[in-house]
C-alpha cells in the first residue's frame, strides 16, 4: 500500500468522526496501540526537539523500506505520532520525502491542535524526513 492510499483511509475514518472529541478519542486509542518503545531508545539522541511532551522516534531500515517506533509520555502526542507511523512506515526513503501528507490539512489536524502540539507535529514529520534522507543518503553510497 503507498503513502498516498494510507492517507485516504485516514482522511475516511477521520470523515466519519463528527466531532473532534470524537477525533481526539480516536488518536488517543492509535497511540495505545502501537507497540511500546524499546526502553534503551528513550534517551536524548531519539528524543524529538520542538515537542512540548516528550517523544521519542527511532527508525529502522531493512529491505530497502523505513519503520518507525514511537513513544510519549503524553497521550495525544503519542496518538500523532502513531498516525505518522502509520502513514509512513514500510516505505522508502524516497517515497518519504517525496510525499504531501495532504491528510494532515484535509482531516483538520493541525488547526485543532494546540500550538505546541502543531509544533509537535511539525518536529516529528522534520525527524521522519531527516531519517529518510540519511537512509537514501547512506544508501546510495
């Protein structure tokens, strides 16, 4: 599935949520289920600068493809970064940078967050990018 598919099934599910509570309760529950963080990746190097909760991401690439992991210690920010991952992972370091992420204003995201949190945001889709480049960087040397 590419980048672009999984946007549109979040751009659907999040459609058929009316409310932003609704949306939020949403986020909350994808944040709990993503996997737990390895407790020797919550350390400054993958701790994410510009977040006003505390995130750590940490990435990994195999077979050509990036995955993602993800933890915060706050649960809306936990959920963000779940559907980052979401979107993002198993997908190569080109498919990455070159991605819109459109879903992000199409679903409202950024406008119904806390400035901190869309700065969150901002510093966690900067970090999966930079990711991205060393991969396709030390990859294609």
């Amino acid at each position: 599935m590419t980048i672009h598919e999984r946007e549109l099934e979040v751009i659907e599910e999040f459609s058929d949520l009316d409310e932003w509570m609704d949306k939020y309760n949403y986020l909350i529950e994808m944040g709990r289920d993503i996997p737990a963080l390895d407790t020797t990746c919550k350390t400054d190097q993958y701790l994410i600068q510009g977040c006003q909760s505390r995130v750590w991401l940490q990435a990994e690439f195999q077979s050509g493809k990036i995955n993602y992991s993800a933890d915060s210690d706050a649960i809306i920010t936990k959920g963000i970064a779940a559907l980052l991952i979401r979107v993002l992972n198993e997908s190569t370091p080109d498919e990455i940078l070159n991605a819109d992420l459109e879903f992000i204003d199409t679903i409202g995201l950024k406008e119904h967050l806390s400035p901190t949190r869309s700065n969150g945001l901002v510093s966690m889709l900067k970090q999966m990018r930079y990711y991205a480049l060393a991969y396709k960087t030390k990859s294609s040397n």
